[in-house]
C-alpha cells in the first residue's frame, strides 16, 4: 500500500497528489536530465513494462526491477539467456510479461551495440526548451519528436518503444519540460531541478 499525499502547500502537477510516491517522484526525479547509458536504458525499459498500466505499479516494483535486471546494466542484461528469461517470468515481484521481458533483453542488446551512446542517441532527439504547459489538458501525448524517436528506435532494432511511450521517456528524463505553468519545481526561488 501507497502512502497518501500529506499536502504541503506547494503547487505540483495534478497527478503527483495521488500518493506520497508519485509526490517524491514528482518532486525528486520527473523532469529532470537524466544521464548516463545505463540510467537511460533503465528508463526505457520501465516505461516499456508500464505500457497498459498505471506508474505508480512501476514505481512500487521498481526495488524489484532494478534487482531482476542487475541494475539495467546493459552489458549485463544484454547476456541474459533463457534461464534468465525463466527467472524473470517467475519473479512476482515485477511484471512478468513476456513480451516486455523479451523487449528489455532485446534492447539491450540493440542498446550494447549501438555506434554511439545510448545517451547520445535519445538525447540527440530533445527538442529546444519551450513553455511549460498551462495545464495537464495542454500536455500531449505524442510530439513530432517522440514519433522521430521511436522511429529511429525500432529501425536500430529497439521493441516495445512506440511514440507515446517514447513521450512519456522523454517527459521522464528531462528531454521536455511539462510541469504545468503553476508547478514549484524549477520555478524562482525554489530548488531548479533542470540545470542537473
């Protein structure tokens, strides 16, 4: 179970008042530059397995995750055999998809061999800084760029990694910036979590 959210005062995006989770998330991590190959790949490999389901059940495996995936290391993951694929499906504590499991191998293989960064690549798709969105209504679920990006990802060989999700990468990691208008963080006076 979730703590609740204990309201602070602070003006935070809507849904990060749904639990005390999504509330340190939120806070702490959402939005801001993430880098680093392994830290991306395990970014990608999360938003992967929530496709159909509600973050806040990643953020509760999360612990789980990172201890089925060593740490999404991505040389390490990249040598998972079937016995690993096995173990995975066992493990109650993550989403046992097989789809998505096979998907996370996969990538990062595809992720190991890659001519460049990791880094690099999914960076090289962040658009400029523009205007934070007024409200949740205004925070698309797509971009020209997240289309971009999943295109590139899946001809390299990347599954699981449509333009929504690419998005939602993208929204996670800092690449875009859509806390709302009125939303504490980053705003003067208050701890900037987008300059690092």
């Amino acid at each position: 179970m979730t703590e609740p959210f204990v309201d602070d005062g602070l003006p935070r995006c809507g849904w990060a008042t749904a639990s005390a989770l999504y509330a340190n998330y939120h806070d702490t991590e959402w939005g801001k530059p993430l880098h680093g190959d392994d830290a991306l790949f395990e970014r990608v490999c999360l938003e992967a397995f929530q496709s159909g389901l509600a973050w806040i059940t990643i953020l509760r495996k999360r612990p789980a995750f990172r201890a089925a995936f060593a740490d999404f290391r991505i040389d390490a993951v990249a040598q998972f055999d079937d016995a690993d694929r096995q173990r995975l499906l066992n493990d109650a504590g993550i989403v046992r998809n097989r789809a998505k499991i096979d998907a996370a191998i996969n990538n990062a293989k595809v992720a190991r061999d890659l001519p460049m960064p990791l880094d690099e690549l999914l960076w090289s798709f962040a658009p400029e800084p523009g205007k934070r969105p007024a409200t949740l209504a205004d925070v698309p679920a797509t971009t020209p760029e997240s289309i971009a990006l999943a295109k590139d990802l899946k001809r390299r060989g990347f599954s699981f990694v449509g333009p929504t999700t690419a998005y939602a990468l993208m929204q996670a990691t800092g690449m875009v910036d859509d806390h709302v208008e009125v939303c504490w963080v980053g705003q003067a006076g208050q701890p900037n979590r987008l300059d690092g």
